[in-house]
C-alpha cells in the first residue's frame, strides 16, 4: 500500500472528534503519513508548508476553499476527500484540469435526510399536524375521526428528484402501502419503475400527490422550482416537504397557501435561511420548522468520517474510488 502525506482541512477544528472515533482516525494514519493538527485556512506560511508535501487532502463544512492560489501552493496534490454532501463550496475547476480526482460523503449523507423524509411523510398520511392542533385547540379527541384522516394505506407520495437522498427514500418507501409518483427530468419510465415508482410531470405529479417530498438540487434551472402556479395545482391539504434546498420553493409564494390553510408544509430548509425573526411560518399551524437537522448529526457524523477514511484507503491501494466526483456531475448535483 502506497502510503500518501495527507492533511486534513476543516472550519472548525473541533469537528474532528466528532467526526472520526478512534478506531477511524487509526486506520487514517495506518493509510496516511498525516499532518498533525487541522488546516482552517490555506493561506499563511504553515499552510503552505504543509500543501507543498499534501497529497490527499481530507476537507469537511467550512472547509476553505480550494482556489487557484491554494492549488498553486499543492502542486502534489491526487485527492480531495471531502466528509460533507456537496463540494461545491469546496473545490473549483481547477482540480479537475489538474487531474485532481475528488471524492464526496454524499452518499452516506442522504441516508439521514431519506430517513427524516420517511419520517415526515407516513406523519403527513396520518395528518398528524392537523390532529395535533385539533387536540391541542379543543383538548378532546372528539370531532377529529369525522375528518377522515388519509391514512397511509394507497397514500400518494410524489419525489421530486432522483438524487441520492430520493433514491434513497424510493428505497425506504417500497415496504410501504403508497403509490410513488417520480418527476426527475434526467430519469426515463423505465429507470424509474425499477427504482419503485412512475414517471410523471411535475404538474402531473403536484395535481396528485397527497405528499410531496422536494429531493433536487440547486442550480439555476431549479430556483424557485415550485412558485405560485406550480403550488396552486396542489389539491386542498396536500403537504409539501422540503429536506433539499430552500431556493427550490418560491417562499412569499407558499405564505398565503399554508396560512390560509389550502397547504401543509414541512420544511427543513427555507429561502431565505434562517427565516426572518418575525417570519408567519414560526407561528403558522400549517407549518413544521426545522433547523436544518435532516442531515448527519450527533453520531451520525461518524459514518460520514467512516466512508471518508475508506475512501482514502482505496485511494493508497490504487483502487477506485466509491464515491467518485467528476466535474460534469456538478452539473445537475447539488
């Protein structure tokens, strides 16, 4: 086993025990000749000491960013190893003009988030937002059975996005008695009944679904992807879930559907985030607020650490990478 110099780049260098436990930070330097200490900026002399000899460099949230002055500085550099999702903030075209190969933890992250996403829809079925203001407001159960809640027996769920967390939370639906609608422009009939759903339109999917669950990435094509006329086509009570980005759901749009009651929403991520002090949505019974705790959190990091360090193992065994990212995919991924 090639054993390559490596660092580790993080915002915050107290990350590192919450990522890595022991076990993983010894397989780290059982792989590596790793830098002592964390790397918070690439600038400075002692950076740039250490990226003259780094070859795999190991980045996480708030990482600083791999510009064209920090790559200068690495010119040994073969691999960035990121444990966050996205490595947009992270990286730039240059590492992949220069052969840099990069690997993400994307695929480990959505488990978390497709599990919240689950979550939230079987919770949507039984309309628990709607039954829980009903006894919270008349302290009694009665009157609320006649309101026929859906249940989640023949729900409709429809997934916007094919990306690793709707997959994922295809996968996680299919013991379930629902029907999956799936919109994903890059995701044709077939690929998408293999994945346990059908393929429809977005206006197709928003006109049917009793939940739906927002899995797309950002990009310019994907900005306020779901606005007025996209909201209006949701039937009266349909709950619209967003764990993605915030950006995809036109939020002055959304305001008067759930306030007026016409929509649910649970949202993970809101546009702008977080929301003003004095935004409705705090107050609003149709809305369920989360900080943005759908992804790896707690003990979950460590399985973000975990996929990294085995990552980098593959990468001192000349093997290929399991999460390989590649510049074209930055194109339709978050």
């Amino acid at each position: 086993m090639n054993r390559p110099n490596a660092a580790v780049a993080l915002g915050d260098p107290t990350a590192v025990d919450r990522l890595f436990d022991a076990a993983a930070w010894r397989r780290l330097h059982a792989c590596t000749d790793l830098v002592p200490g964390v790397l918070t900026s690439l600038a400075g002399a002692r950076s740039g000491e250490v990226l003259a000899r780094t070859e795999v460099l190991v980045t996480g949230w708030g990482a600083p960013r791999l510009d064209e002055a920090a790559l200068a500085a690495a010119p040994r550099l073969r691999a960035v190893v990121h444990t966050g999702g996205s490595v947009k903030q992270v990286v730039s075209p240059g590492l992949w003009q220069r052969g840099i190969r990069v690997s993400s933890s994307a695929a480990v992250n959505a488990l978390p988030v497709a599990e919240y996403a689950l979550a939230v829809v079987l919770l949507a079925g039984k309309r628990v937002l709607e039954s829980a203001r009903h006894y919270a407001q008349h302290r009694s159960t009665a009157g609320w059975a006649a309101g026929s809640p859906l249940g989640n027996n023949g729900l409709v769920v429809g997934v916007v996005g094919a990306s690793r967390t709707g997959r994922r939370l295809l996968e996680l639906l299919r013991p379930f008695d629902v029907e999956v609608l799936l919109c994903d422009p890059w995701v044709g009939g077939q690929e998408a009944r293999a994945l346990g759903a059908a393929r429809v339109s977005l206006p197709d999917l928003l006109a049917r679904a009793d939940v739906v669950t927002l899995h797309a990435p950002a990009l310019p094509g994907t900005h306020h992807m779901i606005g007025a006329r996209e909201l209006a086509l949701m039937r009266d009570g349909t709950t619209l879930v967003n764990t993605a980005r915030g950006s995809l759901v036109d939020t002055a749009a959304l305001v008067p559907e759930v306030l007026g009651g016409r929509l649910l929403a649970v949202l993970d991520v809101t546009d702008p985030e977080p929301l003003p002090p004095d935004h409705p949505f705090f107050d609003a019974p149709g809305v369920l607020l989360t900080p943005h705790v759908a992804g790896s959190l707690g003990n979950e990091l460590r399985r973000l650490g975990d996929s990294a360090v085995a990552e980098v193992e593959r990468f001192a065994r000349g093997e290929d990478l399991a999460h390989e990212v590649r510049a074209a995919d930055l194109e339709r991924s978050a």
